[in-house]
C-alpha cells in the first residue's frame, strides 16, 4: 500500500471541534460576516436575520471556541473573526454550496478565498 498521510490526534480532534460549531447556518453567516470586519450584536443581528438574544448565544460559543474575539469600547462590545483558515474554509464550503445550488454568479464565485 502507498504511503499515507494521516492527521495527529489532536489535529483530527480539533478539526471535529470546529466542524461540530460550523453546523448551525447562523454561525456560518455570522463567522462569514466578522470575517470582513468587526461588527456590533445588533449589527450582526440585523445583517443575519436573526435576534440579538440568538447571535449573543452564538457568538459565546463562537468565542469560547477562540473563533472570535472581542473588543470594547464603552458599552459597546465589538466582535471580529481571529482565523482566516476558518474564513478560507467557509469560502470553499459557500462556493461549493453556490455550485450544488446553481445560484454560481456569472462573474465567479461570490465567497472567494483571501489573496
């Protein structure tokens, strides 16, 4: 049998890890959206369709997962996205998603991966 390459345990597991956060629609649009940028809850809720109570939620786990981070300013609380591998794996995954949907634009894909 040819050579394989297999991943270390703790990688394998980290992996899962991510993909079990990365199951709920809400927090790839959310992790989609900090990605270009920091934004505020009532942004995010806004920009997701979803409640400020719901993206609050999401977003713990998101930063207990160290997907995200946070900045203050005042009251306010800023969120951004702190892996662009995660990005660059939500772009793949939207693409793709784009192809199985047909809804690919004419000038290429709308998720593309950073330069």
């Amino acid at each position: 049998m040819p050579e394989r390459q297999v991943p270390q345990d703790d990688h394998a597991h980290q992996a899962a890890q991510t993909f079990r956060l990365l199951t709920d629609p809400t927090r790839i649009k959310l992790l989609w959206v900090l990605s270009q940028g920091e934004c505020s809850v009532g942004d995010l809720a806004n920009l997701v369709g979803a409640g400020a109570t719901v993206v609050s939620q999401h977003l713990a786990k998101l930063r207990l997962a160290g997907l995200v981070s946070t900045r203050r300013e005042g009251t306010f609380v800023f969120y951004s996205g702190t892996s662009h591998h995660v990005r660059d794996l939500l772009a793949e995954s939207l693409a793709e998603a784009e192809h199985a949907t047909g809804t690919r634009r004419p000038g290429g894909h709308r998720y593309a991966p950073r330069d």
